[in-house]
C-alpha cells in the first residue's frame, strides 16, 4: 500500500506523521536507554482515551519515575563534571607547581654555571701568571748561567776536567 494512502495526511499532526525508521530507532533508543525498559518500571501499552484512570495513574507514576531518573542522571553528571574540573583544576596546579620549580632548577643551573665560569677565568688567569712567572724565572737562570759561565769560563774548565 502506497504511503499517501496508507495515512490520511489531513488528520495527522506534525508528531504523528511517520519518520524514516533509522532516525526514529535512534530516538527511541535514546529514551530506552534513558528510562530502560517499560516492563521494568510497571510498563504495558500506554493507556488511550478510553483506558481506566488507573492506567492513567500507572503513566503518571511511569512519567514521575522517568524524571526522577532523568533527575538523578543529571545530578551524577553534574557530580562528574565537578569532580573532573577539580581533577583538571589540580592537574593544572601540578603543572604550575612543575614549570616553578623547572624555573628555579633552570635558574640555579645559570648560576652554577656562571660561577663555573668565574672559577674556570680564575684559574685560567693563575695558570697564565704562573706561566709568565716561569718565563721570567727561566730568563733570570740563563742571565744568572750565562754571568756565571762568563766570569768563571766554566767552558774552559769543563774541558779540562774531561
């Protein structure tokens, strides 16, 4: 039967007319999941114009379940949500906490390097004092031999003690 027969498209409203199947699945299936199944919560067919007040009564209390739970769903969520931005918040302090004391160990490290610096041109500047003391010692040894050598002709007496 063709879908414009099978429906009086006058009568119906814009909720009853029908959807594609995939779509309304998907949306049912999020109520479903929502509230679960409606044999758990007292279910049946739900009651029409002509039902008894007391299926009346059982949608009402079906209903009431159902935004009780949306209501303890949303509180849980509400709960997670909290209990992630504290999470977040605490990560977020451990990571100033890290980046401090990356900048005090960073910090420290400039000034161990730079006193290795001053003791390394200290010492560079003893090690040039020093060499330039030997210099000047070696100087004074050859002026003191060379005086020594001229006035005792120790070359002369090394010849004849040979």
């Amino acid at each position: 039967m063709d879908a414009a027969k099978k429906y009086s498209w006058d009568s119906l409203s814009p909720l009853d007319a029908p959807v594609s199947k995939s779509s309304s699945d998907a949306q049912l299936s999020k109520v479903v999941r929502l509230i679960g199944p409606l044999d758990d919560i007292g279910g049946g067919l739900p009651p029409t114009r002509r039902s008894s007040p007391q299926d009346w009564s059982l949608l009402i209390d079906r209903v009431r379940h159902a935004a009780t739970h949306a209501r303890q769903v949303e509180t849980e969520a509400q709960e997670q949500e909290q209990r992630v931005n504290e999470v977040l918040e605490r990560a977020r302090e451990d990571i100033q906490n890290a980046a401090e004391r990356v900048r005090t160990a960073e910090a420290r490290t400039a000034a161990i390097q730079n006193r290795a610096d001053e003791l390394l041109n200290a010492a560079d500047a003893r090690v040039k004092a020093a060499e330039e003391r030997a210099r000047i010692a070696e100087e004074w040894l050859s002026r003191v031999y060379d005086t020594i050598a001229s006035e005792f002709d120790v070359e002369a007496a090394a010849k004849r003690t040979a």
